[in-house]
C-alpha cells in the first residue's frame, strides 16, 4: 500500500499493545491520517472524534487503513512514556502478533487483580492534576455532543456514559492518593480544578439519565465493561444511583405517589415504630422530615458526586478488597472513615459528597452497620441527653447535624443500590452472584423485614423502579 507520508505509524498496531495508547491518543489530541485501500487517497481527522463514533474504529481496515503521523507518534509515545517502556514499532506477521495481544491481556488482566482500578489506572496516575481536570472537562465535553443531538445512538451514548464514568472515579482517586499527605489548604488548593469539572461532568450525565438514557443498552454496557473490580462497582453504583434518584425525582413530581403512601402508610407503620419507639401518632410526614419531596437541582448534584466517590476510601486496602482474604470488620469500616475525612478535610467537594462517602453503611443503627454519624449521635447525645432523634430521615445538612434524623435521604437511597450490586456482582470472589430477582428478595427479607437497615418506603420504590427498568 502507498502512504501519504514516508514516517508514519500503522494504528491499529501501535494500540494492540497497550490501552494506555488510546488514552494518550485522546488526550494529546492527535489527528488520525485515513488512507483509502480502493483509491489511496487519504484524509486526515482527528482521534477523539473518531474514537467518539467508534471506540475500535481502527480495526475497521475493511476499506481503509489508519495511521499516526511520526511526530504525533512520538507524542503520544511520550505521554505513555510512564506506563510502558518505549516501544519499537515494526510489521510483524499475525503470528507475532497474536502471541503480544496474549502477552499484554495477560498483564492487563495481572494489573487489574492487583489494584482494583483496571488497566487505565497508571496512565490517569501519571498524569498532573491539571491534565487530569482537563481529561474530566474531554468526557464532558464529549458527553455534552451527545445531549445536544435530536437523534441520540443508545449504545454510543451507553458506552460513552460508562467510560466517561470510570475516568471521572479514575481521575478522582488519582488526585486524593496524590493529596493525602499534603496540609489540608494545599490539598484543597491543588484538587480545586478537578472538582469543578467532577462537578460539571456530573451535571452532564445527569441531564442525559433524565433524557431517559438509562436503557438496555446502557445496562449492557455496565455488565460487559470491563475493567478493575473497584472500579466497576463504582461506576455501576453512580450510574445506577443516578437513575434511581431520577427515578424517585419524577415519580413525586408527576405521579400521586405521595397521596398513595399517606393513604398506605398503615402498613409501613410497625417498621417506623421500632425505629422511632418514642413518637406517637406516627405518619410519613414524620418519618420523612419536612414530608416527601422533590430534590432541588442543586442539592441533586451534589449528591450525585457523593454517589461518585462514595467508595473513594477503598483505596487505602485496595489489595484486602480484592483478595479472598476472611472477613476482617476493621478493614472494611474504615474505608468509610477514609472516604469522609478525605473528602470533607482535603477537598471542596460538596459537603453531602462527604457525608454519603461517610455514612452509607450505617444501615438505621444497626449492629452490622457503621460509619461516622454514629460518632456524631454519640456526641451529641451526650450533650443533649434528653434529646431523641423525633424523624427517621432528613434531606438536609443542617437537620442531620444536629441529630433530628435517623438518616440522610441520599445515604438511604445510596444504600439499597449499593447492596443491590454487592449481591449481583460477578466479580465478588467471597459470595456467587444472585440473580436480579433473587436479590431484591433477600435485600427485602433480611434487609427490611427481618432486619431494619434498608428504608422500606425507598426500597418498596427501588422494587417500582427495577420493573419499570426491565
């Protein structure tokens, strides 16, 4: 085959070798030079659009054949620089190069038994804080195409939401690792960037779940994806939390589902009497502070990057998580504890990010349950011993820290997806995954009935909402 340039690097060869190539393609933002096997002519356009239409679009060689310019090689050779050792690039014949496909997926798949977070993981490390923002702001940015197209491709904008996903907890995990050891001003001052496009990413797929993105193919995408342990969780976790806070959004602003439970409220009445055994003549408006309501839009995204980091803690017995060690309770109870000092002392994420990260085991009190607000009931009772919490949940801060609630809304919601996918996950080497239905069934008897750590109310609509989802 003729070639536009006497320097240039076949593409689909350069990215059999390591994934960390097509990160660095996309965030070097080099330019893919198209050449035509039937006529030879050829076109030059750039990788990440490319990338956006078709995530293997170079082993689409059928009716042409892609390349890299040697400068732009010696770029993204360069960005990569810090997870692979240089590469020599030469044609080799298909024999060669099965046998280093089978040699990288087996150090892929080494690399994601070891630290949970896939194989993307050591590239998003390199990388300064700044380049991480920025990488953030592309997924954004690349999501944002897609909510302003009348005619949306499902599965592009399902893969696109799963990975830009995983990046956004990548990035995230990179810079707190990264900021643990500094004072607590100079970790706020150096994650300050990257926040604001978490943030702003958050918004993004927000609006794209409330366009009613959250689909098969979607749902597809978080099953076969696959990458670290941690890292699947997490993204399954947020997108599936998203979803069922979206769920629960347009079900009190569109439907009489208030007005049904007031009038159903009679069943769920004994659950809320053990919880609150002091209060008399109970009724939702007292089990839920304030009553049901709808979540503003601010308060939404904030707690929707809690749901992002909500295991961010993890990170501090990332080899423990994902061995088949026995149980050890205080392991487990600290990534809580991690997350929540993280995120509230070394970062300006919103403060419902930390409290969720915090407080998202602590199942209604609960003896197997844990987390921070325990702590702060046990203080705060001890200086107002005459005072008991009079409401089961609350929607804001203020009402929490003070102790007027059992719970926090958000950190209610979050539990019951969090169990839901711990059930499910293939991936848990101490426990067979169960099936959709054989969950929900255990979550409902040893979760709400035998044992009151989910909400009843909230899981009862969890129940709706998986139907509608299926």
């Amino acid at each position: 085959m003729s070639t536009p340039e006497k320097s240039i690097v076949l593409l689909r060869e350069l990215l059999a070798l390591d994934n960390s190539y097509i990160d660095a393609c996309r965030l070097e933002q080099v330019n893919v030079i198209c050449v035509d096997n039937a006529d030879q002519k050829h076109k030059t356009m750039p990788f990440k659009t490319m990338y956006a239409g078709n995530k293997q679009f170079w082993l689409k060689n059928d009716t042409a054949e892609y390349f890299l310019s040697y400068e732009d090689f010696l770029k993204v050779e360069e960005r990569a620089s810090g997870i692979k050792a240089p590469v020599i690039l030469s044609i080799a014949n298909e024999a060669d190069q099965a046998a280093k496909n089978d040699h990288t997926a087996q150090e892929a798949g080494a690399e994601q038994e070891i630290n949970g977070y896939g194989q993307g993981y050591d590239f998003i490390a390199a990388m300064t804080e700044t380049e991480r923002a920025s990488y953030i702001k592309e997924s954004k940015n690349r999501l944002d195409e897609f909510i302003a197209q009348k005619q949306k491709d499902r599965q592009l904008v399902a893969e696109a939401m799963v990975e830009s996903t995983q990046d956004a907890v990548l990035c995230n995990h990179a810079t707190l690792m990264n900021i643990m050891n500094l004072s607590n001003d100079d970790a706020k001052k150096q994650s300050k960037d990257l926040i604001l496009s978490t943030c702003d990413f958050v918004k993004s797929s927000s609006q794209l779940i409330l366009e009613n993105v959250y689909n098969e193919e979607l749902k597809g995408a978080l099953e076969t994806k696959s990458n670290g342990t941690i890292l699947q969780h997490m993204t399954r976790v947020y997108m599936n939390g998203l979803a069922f806070l979206s769920y629960y959004n347009k079900q009190v602003l569109t439907s009489s589902i208030i007005n049904k439970l007031r009038i159903s409220f009679k069943k769920y009445a004994p659950f809320y009497q053990n919880l609150l055994p002091h209060v008399e003549n109970l009724t939702l408006e007292k089990v839920f502070l304030g009553g049901m309501r709808a979540i503003p839009e601010n308060d939404f995204h904030d707690w929707v990057v809690g749901f992002l980091v909500h295991d961010i803690g993890k990170a501090a017995a990332v080899e423990y998580h994902e061995s088949d060690a026995a149980f050890n309770r205080e392991i487990v109870v600290e990534h809580v504890y991690v997350g929540y000092n993280a995120i509230l002392n070394k970062t300006n994420y919103p403060r419902g990010a930390s409290l969720i990260a915090g407080w998202h085991h602590e199942y209604y009190g609960d003896p197997s349950g844990y987390g921070s607000f325990r702590s702060l009931l046990e203080k705060h009772l001890k200086t107002n011993p005459d005072m008991k919490p009079a409401y089961c949940i609350a929607y804001d801060i203020k009402r929490m820290t003070t102790c007027e609630a059992l719970a926090f809304f958000p950190v209610k919601m979050l539990e019951i997806v969090d169990v839901y996918d711990a059930l499910t996950d293939p991936n848990r080497r101490y426990r067979k995954a169960l099936a959709p239905q054989e969950a929900l069934a255990l979550m409902e008897e040893e979760f709400v009935r035998k044992n009151p750590k989910l909400d009843i109310i909230l899981f009862d609509l969890f129940l709706k909402f998986m139907q509608e989802a299926n």
